[in-house]
C-alpha cells in the first residue's frame, strides 16, 4: 500500500481544515510549503578613520552608540579588525624574524 496517490486527498483535507480554523492543519501546510523568513540585516556604510586599528575600533564603537550601525554589525566590524590586527601582527614577526635570520648569517660570515 503506497501514500502517493492518496496525497492530494490528504492536501485537499489538511487545506480545508487550515481554512476552517485547524491551526494545526495550517502549520504543517505552512512548515512544508514555504521557507522559513530569516532576518538579513541591511548594510550601513561607515568610514573609518586613517589611522591604526585602535582608531578605528573607536570609530565603529561611536558608530554603533550612536545607532549608525547595528550591535551584530558593530560586533561584526570590530572581529574583522581583530583579525587585521593578527595579519599584520603576522607579518611584522616575519619580516622581524627574517632580518634576524639575515643579521645572524652575516655575523656567522664575517667571523
């Protein structure tokens, strides 16, 4: 015994239901024929300040307090400079690390 062509009976009926107040009835249709509405956030350009990351952490903070840019957004902004800070942070110990490899291979030569 197979559903398949019993479904749009079980349609019809569940619709009917739905309409004639079956909250229950009209959840499932509702769960199963339409996508969940998810909130989107909208963009909310901001400028930073030239300057260091510090600055223009302060800026975003400003421009969440004073309801410019959402708290999710702010949060957001502040976790990418975050991770900018780590970047250069990353290079500047390399570039620091290579010139003490340099230093350290002239010194062995000149010896």
């Amino acid at each position: 015994m197979t559903i398949e062509k019993d479904i749009p009976e079980i349609i019809k009926s569940l619709t009917m239901a739905a309409k004639a107040g079956d909250v229950g009835a009209a959840r499932l249709l509702l769960e199963r024929t339409i996508a969940p509405i998810k909130a989107v956030e909208q963009s909310a350009p901001i400028s930073l300040p030239n300057g260091n990351l510090a600055d223009q952490g302060r800026a975003v903070l400003a421009a969440a307090g004073a309801g410019h840019l959402a708290p999710g957004q702010a949060a957001q902004l502040l976790a990418g400079l975050g991770a900018l800070a780590k970047l250069i942070e990353s290079d500047e110990l390399a570039v620091r690390v290579a010139a003490l490899e340099k230093r350290n291979e002239d010194a062995a030569k000149s010896r």
